[in-house]
C-alpha cells in the first residue's frame, strides 16, 4: 500500500504496529475490518454500552488514515466515488457538503470534474493528511459548522456509527435546499464493531423515514450503494411520530430478521411447488438421490 503523504512518526510507529510490512502489503477489505475491530477492543470500546469520549478517541486514531489510504487504492470504492461525483456532475449542482468525507477523496473528485462546483467537506476529525491533500483546491474546503444552502449533501457509511441516526439525519436534511438533493449510502450491518447494533433495524425501514421526514426517493445512485433522495418538504418535524416509527421499526427488526433468513426460503420453495409441482418434485428428489 503506497503513502502519498508524510505521516508523523506517532502515526507512523502506530501504522506499522498494527501493519508491520504496511508499506509492502496489500491490504483487502476484510483485513482492513479486522484492524478496525483490533482497535477497537484495545481502545476499550463497546457499541452497546456506549462510551463517547472512547468512541471519539478510536475516531482519532491512526486506522482511519489507514482506512483513507486503502480507500484511495481500493478499486471498488472509487467505482462508488466516481459513481456518486458523476452523478452530481452530471445534474449540475454547484454547491456540495460532503458529510464525514474523511480524506476528502469524494470532495477531490468532484473538484478534478468540475473546478466551478464548490465542495465544502464537515468531517469532525481532520486529519492533517487530509486538510493537506486538499489545499491546492480552491474550491475544496472542510468546515466546522452546518449551514443552510447546499444542493447536495453526500454522506457515505456514517449514520451507522452514530447512536441516534435519525437526529443526526434531520440535521443533514435541514441544511440542504428545498428540492435539492442527498446521496445517502448506509451500512446498518455488523460488519465492524463500530456499526451500532442500535442502528441495524433501519436497513429495513430507513426509506419510510427519509418520507416522513421530508424525501423522496429519487433511484439508487447507479454504480455505488447509496441512494439519491430529493427534499421535497420544508416543514418542522414531527419528532413524536418519527419515535413512534423507531420503536416501531425496533419491535419487528427481530421478526424481519428471522423472516428473511429462514421464511423467506420457505416461502419460496413453496410457490415453486405451487407453480410446478411436478418439476420441483422431480428435482428435489434427483437432490435426495445424488445425497444418498
């Protein structure tokens, strides 16, 4: 994995205690996971007794700069870069907050596409690497407050690592103009030990939020995981019916999930017997001889 830009030596010494070969080694995504998760357990976290002032320590530490670099030369995740920075190119809006962007990878994009189009990055751990890779855009800038005014706001896998994401959510909405836009990738899976097991319920019902907090949903951002939501209202939130909705989406979570991994193929086969039974008979018995 190559470095484009001089770390200090703490970052150093700390990189290549969790990768020691760090400069020789290719890294997937898998690997990369297991180092977060590392970190995190050596940093004394938990994401069910949350304690923030260790969770803002782990977001400070040096694997996000590792995360940063490996996302720089992971082919995948610049596919969903380029998707998502084509895509606000392509319907000319001109004024973007990219939410959490980290390294500024997604802000510099858009900038090399579009040197008219104004990228203001709110990313709430800076790291030097980032603020110097992006200084010789003129129009890339990180910001420390939200404000009122954008076309579009860009968050990607953030809302996963916070305890309420739909607080957070209403603050990304309020800030972007009415019938402007919001490309919003979500992971609400437990894939690394910073996903908030308090989140994973909205990977079933975030859609129904995002309407009754004022979007439409537009289409799925062809090209990456995030899907694009245009802010068609411009009212204050009901806060009592959007709680409701939560415990709501909380309740069914489990039978959703149990319904999916164990149901859902029963249902399946079932319609297929329904449809022809004679052919699913006539292949699940050519299954049960091959078995036996």
């Amino acid at each position: 994995m190559q470095i484009n830009t001089a770390l200090s030596s703490k970052e150093y010494a700390e990189i290549y205690r969790l990768v020691p070969n760090f400069s020789e080694q290719s890294l997937d995504l898998e690997q990369i996971w297991k180092l977060m998760d590392q970190v995190w357990d050596e940093m004394g976290c938990d994401n069910i007794k949350l304690d923030l002032t260790k969770i803002s320590d782990y977001y400070r530490h040096p694997i996000w700069l590792l995360n940063g670099f490996f996302i720089e030369q992971h082919d995948l995740s610049l596919q969903h870069r380029h998707a998502i920075s084509d895509w606000i190119i392509k319907t000319r809006l001109q004024k973007i907050l990219d939410f959490g962007g980290g390294f500024g990878t997604l802000a510099r994009m858009i900038a090399d596409k579009s040197p008219e189009t104004i990228v203001n990055i709110f990313e709430p751990y800076p790291s030097d690497i980032a603020l110097s890779q992006c200084k010789d855009y003129a129009n890339v800038s990180f910001v420390n407050n939200l404000t009122f005014g954008y076309d579009c706001l860009v968050s990607t896998d953030v809302l996963e690592h916070v305890g309420d994401p739909l607080d957070l959510f209403s603050k990304m909405i309020e800030v972007v103009n009415l019938n402007g836009y919001l490309v919003i990738a979500n992971h609400f899976f437990p894939s690394i030990k910073c996903h908030l097991p308090i989140t994973f319920h909205f990977r079933y019902s975030f859609d129904e939020f995002a309407e009754v907090m004022g979007l439409k949903k537009v289409a799925l951002c062809e090209g990456s995981h995030a899907t694009i939501y245009q802010k068609i209202k411009d009212q204050p939130l009901d806060w009592e019916k959007i709680r409701r909705m939560e415990t709501n989406s909380q309740r069914i979570f489990i039978w959703k999930e149990f319904h999916n991994k164990y149901l859902s193929h029963w249902k399946s086969r079932l319609k297929k017997l329904w449809n022809n039974p004679a052919d699913t008979l006539k292949k699940a018995w050519q299954k049960f001889s091959k078995a036996n």
